[in-house]
C-alpha cells in the first residue's frame, strides 16, 4: 500500500470534522508521537494548498519534523547519526515557528502562540546546553489540539 493509499483509508476512517480530515490526523497523529506520520499526512494537504495556507501547513510541517529528529535522537543518543539530531531539530522548529507565527494568536483551531512558545522554549533548552541536552521525553510528550472556532 502506497504512503497515499494509506492516507486515503485514514481519512476514510474518519468521521466527517470541522476541519480537512488531514489537518485533524496530524494532531492525532502528533500527540502519539508519531511525528513522521504526522508530517506526512499534513504534506498531503500541504501539496494540495497555495497562498498562505501552504505556508501554514508547511510550518506544522516543519516543527514535526523538529520532532522526529529530537523522538530519534532521544531513543538512540550514542548513534552515530541519530546521535546528532539536536541542531536540525533546532533549525526546524525555528523555521517552523516562522511560518506559523504570522497567523496568531489563533488559526484553524489552533492556538498558534503556544505551539510558538512550546518550539522557543525547546530551542531555548538545546541551546542553552550546547546541544549536549534534549529535552524531550517519551513519557511526557508535548500535546496540541485544535478546537472548534
């Protein structure tokens, strides 16, 4: 089954929401730490979006993949690769969180201003430790959710 047959049968699953199904499996997907499904089925939404909603979803986009990176890196720490994850997590968030920023306080259910200070506040902690401590934790993953407006 391709990466978009699968999307298909998971929007499928899903009831009709106020919001596109994709934008709603990302939050799904997200707050179970599943960030690299999370990102993929945002880009299916993402590839069919232009204007400033495209770049809104691309910084959803951008900070999970911020969070793939940390999820590896704190799973595998001594990994050659994985190891060194914590500068592009970094990088991602930033990005991510600059992309977003300009529809806060509020878009499409999300409250923006959080999610921003939830990326600033991590970056803040990697920095600070000179990319040496990832603050990051399986058992206390960071949730965000959309509400209806």
């Amino acid at each position: 089954m391709t990466k978009r047959e699968r999307i298909a049968e998971s929007i499928l699953s899903r009831g009709p929401g106020k919001f596109p199904a994709c934008y709603e499996l990302f939050f799904s997907h997200f707050n179970a730490g599943e960030y690299y499904e999370a990102h993929d089925v945002l880009e299916h939404l993402w590839l069919d979006s232009t204007g400033p909603l495209a770049q809104f979803y691309k910084g959803l986009i951008q900070i999970a993949g911020g969070f793939v990176h940390l999820r590896l890196q704190f799973l595998r720490p001594m990994h050659p690769k994985d190891g060194r994850r914590l500068r592009p997590a970094c990088r991602l968030l930033v990005l991510g969180s600059s992309n977003i920023r300009p529809f806060a306080p509020h878009h499409l259910g999300l409250d923006v201003c959080a999610l921003c200070s939830l990326c600033e506040h991590l970056v803040h902690k990697i920095e600070s430790s000179h990319f040496t401590d990832n603050p990051w934790n399986m058992e206390v993953r960071p949730q965000i959710s959309i509400s209806a407006e």
